[in-house]
C-alpha cells in the first residue's frame, strides 16, 4: 500500500509543472530549429515528397510561426540545388546559421 500512495504522490509531483507549463514556439529558438532541420533531412533522406513533409508540419505545427519557420527550413532542404545532408549535418547548419544571424541582429542595434 505504502508502494502505491508514494508512486502516486511522486507521479503527482511529476506531472504538476507540466499541467503549468505554457506553450512556446520554435521560430525563435536556434535548437528547435536545428532539429526540426534535422528531422526534414530525414524525411528527404526517407524519399518523403516536399509535399509530404509541408503535410508533416502542418500536422504537429499549429502556430502561424512555427509553420513559417518549418515551411522555410523544408524550402531550403528541398531545393532543386540543396545539397545533401544527413540530419545531423542540417541541424548544425542550421543552428549555426540561426545563431550567426541572432549576432548580427544583436550587434546591429
């Protein structure tokens, strides 16, 4: 019995600042957008259709956004000219990118 109360008071603790948590978008978060970069890498690795992978997006990504910022990164994975990048690879590019560009925003000031 002491086994189930004290699971239950743990999990309840647990999950507590989760049922507070509030939303936050990606579009302005250099990691997020590295790994969604790396994950429509995989898609296009997968043979996923650049439709396909909008569809994905537009699935789990209800902020306007977060749609931006997803359809953006699956334009440039997509291009006809896009090199190939496994999604480790596009998640650094990305990131780096991302942060390159928050300096010089930061900077210009």
């Amino acid at each position: 019995m002491k086994r189930v109360v004290i699971s239950a008071l743990l999990a309840g603790y647990l999950v507590l600042p989760a049922a507070h948590a509030v939303a936050q978008t990606v579009s302005d978060q250099c990691f997020a957008i590295g790994d969604i970069a790396g994950q429509v890498a995989s898609w296009r690795a997968h043979k996923k259709s650049k439709a396909q992978a909008l569809d994905q997006a537009a699935k789990y990504y209800h902020d306007d956004a977060d749609r931006q910022t997803f359809a953006a990164i699956i334009e440039k994975i997509y291009a006809p000219n896009a090199p190939r990048m496994t999604p480790d690879q596009a998640s650094m590019a990305f990131t780096s990118d991302c942060a390159i560009a928050r300096k010089e925003q930061a900077l210009a000031r």
